[in-house]
C-alpha cells in the first residue's frame, strides 16, 4: 500500500477551515427551476419572499451564479465551538465487514443539537439579527431543527417560536425541553395562538397535528407580528448552501491525504446534508474536473426520488408555500405510521431533484428494519449511535463495502453520518421489541396523492 498511514480521525487546524460556503448553482449548466407564486402562477420575486423570509437569505435563495459566499466572521466563531466535525476513517467496519474498501464518514452529530441542522440555523439566525429582527418562527417534527434553531437564538439573544407537532411534542418530552434550555418558546401544534390553529382545531378537535399544520402557524405568526420572519430548515437552496460546509471539510481533509473518494453517499430527507456532502464533488463532476458516484438514501416508506414524480408540487401539506419543481410524492402523501426512520418529507430539494433528473446522482431506497439493523452493527464497531436518518448512508455504505468484497476492488467511500440517535430510543426500542416493519406505500397510494398535484403551466 503506497497510500500515506491515514489516521481515525482528519482533523483541520482553524487556518484550514472553509472561510466561504459553496453554491453548487453556479456550476450547474440546467439550473433548478424557481419558485412559483401559486397564487399568480409567476416566479416568486424577491419582494414577495422577503415578506416571509429574511432579505440577506432571500438574496442567497435566488442567486443561481455567485460561486461562493463568504461565511461571516460571527458564524465561523460559532462554527469553531463544534467544527471542524470529524471525518473519520472507519478501520473498525471496514474489519468486521473484510472489506477492501476504504471507507470514511463525516460525524455531523458531536453539538449539542445531535445533526447537521445547527450548521444552516446559526447562518439563518446570524442574517435574521442583522436585519435587526426581534426574533425568528419556525415548526420543528421530530424536533431536530427546533433544537438546533434554539441553539442558535439562545446564542445571538434572538426569540425563537416554534411550533412542535402536537403529538411530537408529547412524545418527545426530550427535545421540547432542550429547546425551553435554549430560551425558545415551544408550542403545540395546532393551537389556539393563531387563525389556522383556531380553525383546524374547531374543524378537527383532538387532532395530533401534522407538520403541514405546524407550517402554517408558523408562517402566519411571522407574517403578522413585525420584527419577525421565519426559517425553514431543509429543502431550500440557502440551507443546501450553508451545508455545503460538511462537504468542503470533507474534501479538504481527504485532500491532505491525497484522498479521492469513489463514492459518496448520504441520507435524503429534504436534501440538506446530501447537497452540502456532495457540494465540492458534484462542482467537480459538473466542471468534468472529477468523476464520482453519487447516491441519495431514501426510506421505501417515503421514496421521493425512486418513485416520485418531477413536477411542480406544495412544500407543505398546508399549501401555504410557494410551488417547487422537485421529485415529489404530492403534498397530501403521509408515511405509513409505523415509520419512525425519519426522512418523512414528501419532496426533495429542487437542486438535488434537477441533478438527479440530468443522471448527475443515483438513488436508492432502503426499509427500515435493515436501517436499524445497520445501526447497530455500524454502533457496535464504531462506537457512534447513530441517527434512524443517518442509518440509511451507513446501510448504503455497508451495502456498496459488500459489493467491493465481492470484487476486490478497493473503493473509496465516503459518507455523511448525520446525527446521534439519542433522542430516538423510542424508535429503537419499537425496533428491539419487533414492533417495527417495513411498510411500503402501493402504487395506487402513491398514484392518488400525485393525482393532486398542483397544475402549473
Ligand atoms: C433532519 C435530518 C436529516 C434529513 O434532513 P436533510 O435535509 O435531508 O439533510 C437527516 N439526518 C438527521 C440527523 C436529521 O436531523
């Protein structure tokens, strides 16, 4: 082996931190398509955004050309308390798993708020005080982003509000309280603070909620209060930009080493950390400088990209949100209940969508009793426990280490490891108990959900 003694973990000294986030837009020949107005059925402009979204971060979403955008001072001082994340090479896997790949992973997990999430909350939260704002709304599901955005206003001294699925908020008493620690308010939804709250709960009384329903209150809230905006904290392409970080970490760590991954691999819910990984790799590809393969993991219980369609559809089951072109699975699609891996969303981000679409990324999906299958084997060697998300990249990993040992070719991988899943052994224990399976949805009920797409011409 001519290859230098690479050790567990690649560290950068803070001189070699990313000073810049990179727009994989610029570099895109076919660029993702705009956001739709649904009410005028015209690209969203700027002005009918800033109304919602906060201006600096209206400017990033809109801006398909500008290659990279310096990362603000006050948010690579926070980015120092948790970054450089590690990348660490997986001796202990490869092992067990007699593999002759060589394989690495990027542990997004190691802040407090446990995933990927604080990277973009703290950059959203940074340009919302700058603007003067008093403070910030948003909805939170399982409560990752809620987590991660309490983290990052309890910092800066803005106000957090944010809506927690109902039956989450019951449920995961954890991080609702995690959050109250980092002085956000955290509110149940639907409630009776707002007009669509109000109206869902005289409609439905008892319901549970949903995240399309948190959406709706959120937005409401930031729209009706001055000093307020709100933030979202995947799908965008502003969130894709600041995520971009885990990749050009990656990239510049395994660049220390000479390393030149074959393939790289990450979890897709929204797209976030997948197109924040794959940033640098895929710039490459798109330039022809590099090759790579590149693949999304998806749960068959929400399979947007292998069974979705691309077309223009609501982010939001609420459908208060602006229309992306992106692989969907229709705005009223719900997982089966007894999915708990996460990765729920019905779309996908309009520029992973669009790469996937030009053949640029492949995709897969996985179900859920291997992922947590994996989990655990990946935890016991590893020592990390993961997230049920970020178990769908190791599943991958593991499953495309497998097929170097049957040809003993020594690939290269890499893959984002996004969260710990500390907060997720109620999912775990479902798992240990059998209560879980793999519930995949039919043709017919994917068919009927996209049967309602919006009509856009
Ligand atoms: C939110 C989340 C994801 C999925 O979101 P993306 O936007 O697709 O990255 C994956 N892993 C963890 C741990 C998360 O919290």
């Amino acid at each position: 082996m001519s290859e230098k003694k690479i050790p567990y973990k690649i560290y950068l000294s803070e001189d070699e931190m990313p000073r810049a986030w990179y727009n994989l837009r610029a570099d895109m020949k076919v660029k993702p398509a705009p956001l739709i107005n649904p009410g005028t059925g015209a690209p969203m402009t700027a002005q009918e955004l800033e109304n919602v979204f906060c201006t600096e971060l209206v400017a990033q979403e809109l801006d398909d050309d500008t290659a990279f955008f310096p990362i603000p001072q006050e948010i690579r001082d926070f980015y120092k308390m948790y970054r450089p994340s590690p990348l660490v090479r997986a001796y202990c896997l490869e092992e067990q798993l007699q593999t002759p790949a060589k394989i690495y992973y990027k542990f997004e997990g190691n802040n407090t708020s446990g995933s990927h999430k604080l990277n973009s909350a703290i950059a959203q939260a940074y340009y919302a005080k700058k603007q003067g704002l008093k403070g910030v709304t948003t909805e939170t599901g399982a409560g990752q982003w809620g987590t991660a955005l309490a983290m990052a206003c309890g910092y800066l001294g803005l106000d957090c509000q944010v809506y927690m699925v109902k039956c989450s908020y019951d449920q995961k008493p954890f991080r609702r309280e995690v959050m109250k620690v980092y002085g956000a308010s955290v509110t149940p939804s639907p409630s009776d603070t707002t007009n669509v709250g109000r109206k869902i709960l005289a409609e439905f009384p008892g319901t549970t909620g949903s995240l399309g329903c948190a959406i709706s209150e959120a937005v409401e809230v930031a729209g009706s209060n001055p000093g307020y905006r709100y933030v979202l904290g995947s799908v965008l392409n502003q969130v894709l930009l600041h995520q971009s970080i885990i990749g050009l970490e990656s990239k510049i760590a395994l660049d220390k080493y000479g390393v030149k991954p074959d393939i790289v691999i990450g979890c897709a819910g929204g797209g976030s950390n997948l197109g924040g990984l794959i940033a640098p790799f895929m710039g490459e590809k798109l330039r022809g400088e590099a090759d790579y393969r590149i693949i999304a993991v998806e749960p068959a219980s929400c399979p947007s990209f292998t069974r979705g369609k691309f077309a223009y559809d609501f982010c939001d089951t609420g459908k208060v949100c602006p229309l992306s072109k992106m692989y969907t699975l229709g705005s009223s699609f719900i997982p089966s209940a007894d999915h708990a891996g996460g990765l729920r969303f019905h779309g996908m981000s309009s520029i992973l969508s669009q790469l996937y679409h030009d053949g640029y990324m492949e995709a897969v999906s996985v179900n859920q009793t291997d992922i947590f299958r994996a989990a655990e084997q990946f935890a016991r060697v590893e020592g990390i426990l993961p997230a049920p998300e970020s178990s769908h990249a190791i599943l991958a990993a593991i499953n495309e280490a497998n097929k170097c040992k049957e040809t003993g070719e020594e690939k290269t991988i890499l893959f984002g490891l996004t969260g710990t899943g500390y907060f997720d052994m109620v999912a775990y224990e479902r798992f240990h108990k059998g209560e879980l399976s793999s519930a995949v949805p039919t043709d017919e009920d994917i068919a009927k959900s996209l049967a309602r797409l919006p009509r856009v011409d």
